[in-house]
C-alpha cells in the first residue's frame, strides 16, 4: 500500500509541476472582467460543466498567447479577442494538446471585405472571412461584424469566426479539401466523402436546409456543416443523423440533447 501511495504521490506532484509549468509559461491570463464577457457572449462556455470552462479559459488564454489579433480600420477590444478565441477553441475543444500550427495572425476588419482584401467602396464586397494563402499565408481575415453576429442571439446556423478555424484543422492534413483526416477515425472517411457528395446533390437541388454555401466545394461544405453542429446540434441530429453522427465522432463532441 505504501508503495501505491508514493507512486500516486510523485504522479500528482508531477502534473501539478507541469500545471504550473504550463500557467508560467502562458503570458496571457485572463481577468474576472473577460471572464464575464466569456458568460456574455459565449452560449457554448455556458454549456460547460465549472471544471470544462476552467479548461476553456485556459484553451482561450494560450491562444491568445500564441496568435496576434490586429485590427484594420478599427481599435481590437476584449469582446473582439475573446470571440476570435472561442471561434478557435470550439472546434478543437476535446482535442488535447492540439494547437493550430497554421495562423499566427487574426485581422479584424470593420465589416465585409472583397477578394482584394479592401473594406470600403465597390460592389463585391462580400467576404465575411478568409483563411489566407501565397503572401497571406498564416493569416485569417475576419469581418467583426460577421464575428458578432456568430455569437448573437439570433445567428440561426451561421458563425462565421468556427467556419474560418475549421478551414484550418481541414488544411491541417495539408490539403483543404473537405475531409477532415487528422480528426474522424480512418473507417469513417469513406462514409464521410460519399455522404458529402450526397448532401451536396441535395442542396443543389433544393432538398435540403443546409445553407446553399455548402455545395460551393467539399471544402465549404464541412466548414458549413460544422457551423451547423455547433450552432443548431439537436436540429442538426433531428434532420442529419447520420451527419450529425460523423461530425460528431470528428469533433470528439456530441452536443444534442
């Protein structure tokens, strides 16, 4: 018994050590005054259990200790910091120790931007947020707007912030091709892709409620279908089970009921 004891002993010493360890590390900390906002804004925190919002506070706290968030043509405040976080923690929320190895930068516009990254005059701007690539690579472009209206009351199935962060675990494997490989257990690809490709026959039809954005590619599809089932589960498994399911066993999360 004594010897089960000290074995118990040093393995508590030892994650405690690297609890500790891990909070030096972290610059980062976040303020009584944030965490309210968390409790404001963010309905998926309210969901949590105490202990898995202890764990969300620090998934938040080293993200923000890790990625830059700028603003172009406006002033970044707490609300914008925390709402960028939690678009990125959401979907990676049950993977341990995952972090994102392809942004290093947010850039928040006002509003709605065009494929030429400019936020003001013209017709065709459109583009709420983009993963960017070439010169842009390692950079995210979000519109704040959009990014609030993802954690509003009344954003029905869209989050505009968890679309953009799921591109990046789809690019994780190297390719931003709607199969989330590193993440859904190999036996699950097949059904993943021809479900895909049946979803999308779908709404092209018009025979689904899947925004119609999904059918651009298979790459907007999952980033679609995610928002979906973080935004609207129990609506998601009612009308999707079978998606639902995958995205499901994908995320590590299952959010009905």
């Amino acid at each position: 018994m004594l010897y089960f004891a000290i074995i118990i002993a040093v393995v508590i010493s030892f994650t405690l050590f690297q609890r500790k360890r891990s909070r030096a590390l972290t610059q980062v900390i976040l303020t009584d005054k944030q965490k309210a906002l968390l409790t404001q804004h963010i309905d998926y925190y309210n969901n949590l259990s105490d202990d898995d919002k202890a764990y969300f506070v620090d998934k938040v706290e080293q993200f923000l200790d890790a990625v830059r968030i700028e603003g172009v043509g406006l002033e970044v405040n707490d609300t914008d910091r925390l709402m960028v976080a939690s678009s990125a923690v959401i979907p990676i929320f049950k993977f341990k120790d995952w972090t994102y190895r392809n942004v290093t930068n947010v850039l928040l516009y006002p509003d709605t931007f065009d494929k030429d990254y400019q936020f003001e005059g013209g017709d065709e701007r459109n583009i709420m947020g983009m993963v960017g690539s070439g010169y842009m690579n390692g950079q995210m472009i979000l519109s704040r707007a959009a990014l609030q209206k993802g954690f509003s009351k009344n954003n029905g199935k869209q989050n505009t912030g968890i679309h953009e962060f799921v591109h990046l675990l789809d690019k994780a494997d190297g390719a931003t091709d709607g199969i989330p490989e590193g993440f859904l257990p190999h036996e699950y690809i097949k059904p993943w892709v021809q479900m895909m490709h049946q979803e999308i026959s779908k709404i092209r039809a018009g025979h689904s409620d899947i925004d119609p954005y999904a059918a651009t590619n298979e790459a907007e599809f999952f980033a679609v279908v995610s928002e979906y089932f973080f935004e609207k589960p129990d609506q998601l498994q009612a009308k999707h089970p079978e998606l639902y399911d995958l995205l499901s066993k994908t995320f590590g999360q299952d959010l009905a009921g």
